[in-house]
C-alpha cells in the first residue's frame, strides 16, 4: 500500500465520524507524530509504500479517534505557541484561545525584560513555558494542586529548556503576600459549570480532567475570587492580572473584581468574537 492510498483508507474511516477538514488534519497530525512528516514531505512520498509497521500504528490511531480520544493524548505531545509540549489526561489541552492569552500578554510587555511572572492554575504549563521563552529574563513561577499535573509541567520545561519553578500549592487557598511578589499574573482556571455539560464536546468530557474544567454552578467564580483576593496583594502596583474566563459570566466577574479594588477592568473577546479574556490592572 502507497502513502496515497493509505491515507485515503485513513480518511475514509475518519470521516463518518468527524468531518472532512478534522480528517485531513488528524491524518496530517498522525504521519507528522509517527513519521516527522509535514505536508511537502507527505505529497512527495505519496506514491512510495507505507510498511506494515507504520500502517498498524495509523490504524491503532484512527481506533482510538473513533472513540473520541484526542489526538493529543495519543501521541501525549500539542503544539501551542511554537513549542511542542508533552499531555496527558492529568493536564487539559492547551487551546488557541489560550495562546492569544499569551500574544496579549508578551504584546503588553514587549522590549521589557526581567518580569516576575505567576502562572495559577498551571497545569501542563504551557502558559508558563510560553512566557518563560518569549519575556526577556522572566523569572516565572508555576503553581497547580495536582501532582500529576505538576509532574506534566516539569517535564515541559525541563525538555523546553526553560527557567520555570513549578510549585503545588491550592490556588483556592493561597496566603496574601505582605509585599508584591510579581509583575505579571496569568490563569486559566477551571471555569465550566456543571450545566454546561451537556455542550461540551464527547473528547473533552470523556477524557479531559473534570478537576481542570468544572466548577459548581452555585458558584461559577469560585477560582476567580480566590485568585482576584491573592493578586490584589501580590501583584505590584500599575501590573496587571490576565485572565481567561467563561463568556457566560463576563460582567459578573468585572463587577467582582471591581469589589475586590481592582481598576481599568478590559474585558476582550478572542478570534471568535467571544468575550474570553479579563485583564485587570492594581493601581496602588
């Protein structure tokens, strides 16, 4: 069997089940994981034979597609931001809407250098990582309750070769500092509330963890009043807090946050037009 018609066997099998651009892409996204393919190299070898090997380790793939696993935690690796990172179903995907997070951040400090950065809610550390590569000097720190989670991001900077001191800590219950600590806070915390169930994708909810995503409904900031409390003092002054939020509770969150001091709340919508991010400045 050739490339060619493997990945058209490949397709025909994926596209019941997903539609035509996610087939192409996860097909791409397999010869690239298993091969080190990119698109040139796997229109160039259309015509040359796939071996028996490569050809049962597609199909294994496409198996587990079919069962609505992510791609992602099959080959345990996603590229976010230019960097190739190491997933597991103890750590969430990193999303696009996460890596603007990121582009607003870097955008906002650009030719600045030696920040102190906190990242909550870390988990693989992809934030954190993406910071510590792109912010001059950044003296970056990591914080996640999950072992494994924290595990995950270790490794991440370790095999990124970035300066990122990952801590376990609760965010929920984080001490105040007498003095700031940093320049910059960032968090993506859970945010997904228990009745939104029933919209979210099959992938995320069968194998992304619960602990990352949900929160209880009868308190849909419950991370976000932690962390508003704890950033309010340990940010330094004219610094600011990046958050990526729910779209659902946008205004309840500036109002929150407007209690809690915080001032110039902007609330702005990703590529989608989605209201996705909150970034709240300490003036004093």
């Amino acid at each position: 069997m050739t490339l060619g018609q493997s990945i058209a066997e490949t397709r025909k099998r994926l596209e019941p089940h997903y539609s035509d651009g996610e087939a192409r892409a996860l097909v791409r996204e397999i010869l690239f994981r298993l091969k080190g393919w990119t698109p040139v190299d796997i229109a160039v070898k259309a015509d040359e034979p796939v071996s028996g090997f490569i050809q049962s380790k597609i199909s294994e793939a496409v198996d587990r597609l079919l069962r609505d696993e992510p791609v992602q935690y099959i080959f345990r690796r996603a590229t976010f931001y230019g960097l190739d990172f190491t997933v597991t179903p103890d750590v969430l995907i990193p999303r696009p809407e996460t890596a603007e997070l990121v582009d607003i951040i870097v955008g906002d400090h650009s030719g600045q250098s030696d920040l102190r950065v906190a990242d909550l809610c870390t988990g693989s550390g992809c934030i954190a990582c993406a910071l510590a590569r792109n912010l001059p000097f950044a003296e970056v720190t990591a914080i996640d309750i999950s072992e494994p989670a924290i595990a995950v991001a270790r490794e991440n900077a370790s095999q990124l070769k970035v300066d990122v001191d990952v801590r376990r800590d609760d965010v929920l219950a984080l001490t105040p500092p007498e003095a700031p600590l940093y320049d910059i806070i960032v968090s993506n915390p859970p945010y997904i509330t228990q009745s939104e169930k029933t919209s979210v994708d099959a992938n995320v909810l069968l194998y992304e963890p619960h602990s990352a995503l949900f929160v209880p409904d009868t308190d849909p900031l419950l991370f976000y009043e932690a962390i508003g409390l704890y950033a309010v003092k340990a940010l330094a002054p004219r610094h600011s807090l990046y958050l990526e939020i729910n779209p659902l509770h946008a205004e309840a969150l500036r109002d929150m946050l407007a209690r809690q001091g915080w001032h110039d709340i902007d609330l702005r919508r990703d590529t989608s037009g989605k209201l996705r991010f909150a970034i709240a400045t300490r003036t004093s």
